[in-house]
C-alpha cells in the first residue's frame, strides 16, 4: 500500500466514539450520526464519512473537496436533513445479502421515493 493511499484512508475514515465502536457500522448509530454531522454544519465530515467512497474519488478528480462542500451544504443538505429525519426510526428493506438498505420516503415534492444506504467493507454510505 502507497504512502499516499495511507494518509488518504487516514483522513477520510471516520473516527470511532469514546466507546471505540464506529458509528457508521451499524444503521442505527449512522443516520443519527449522519444527521448529526449535517445539523452542526460539519458538512465535509458528512461528505468524508457518508459518500460512497468510489463515488467521492471520481468526484474529487473534477472538483475540489471544498467546491463539494459548498455545494452540497447550499444544495443537499437541509434537503438530506429532512431525508434522514424521516427514516431515522424505520426499519430498511434490506437486500438478500444485508448490504443494501432502502427506506422508502414519503415526504411531498421530493423527487425520490426511497433513500439507500450500503455497506461497504463493514461501513455503512448513502448510496444516493
């Protein structure tokens, strides 16, 4: 492994709590994280912990993590506020293999009708 690839996956891998456990390896301490981080205004931890890590690669290779940011706290994030809020004490429909939930949502003049979380390496991101 790279030296580059090191300090990379130190920095965007979230931090455990005082009791060691990573929020993000279970969905029910990830949506109140998630919100969390959303409600403080900690939007770049939001995007560093939440976005699919592929997906936040390929991003980061034509905008800067700052542009991201920007955009999505003026754009998404009372929109995905609201979202997680909505969800956060249902049950997911999960898939075959328990590595993707989706919550249905059912809040007027919103565009999607469910939100999707997936596990990736033991870690839950929002898929959309």
């Amino acid at each position: 492994m790279s030296y580059s690839l090191l300090i990379l996956l130190a920095i965007t891998a979230p931090a455990a709590d005082s009791k060691g456990a990573n929020p993000q390896a279970d969905l029910a301490t990830a949506i109140p994280h998630a919100l969390a981080l959303i409600q403080t205004d900690a939007f770049e931890d939001f995007i560093r912990h939440y976005a699919v890590p592929d997906e936040l690669q390929k991003i980061l290779k034509q905008k800067t993590l700052e542009e991201l940011v920007r955009s999505f706290a003026k754009d998404h994030a009372a929109r995905i506020a609201l979202l997680l809020e909505e969800i956060q004490d249902k049950q997911p429909k999960l898939s075959s293999n328990g590595n993707v939930a989706e919550y249905p949502i059912h809040l007027k003049n919103f565009s999607r009708k469910q939100l999707v979380f997936e596990k990736i390496g033991g870690l839950w991101y929002l898929r959309n």
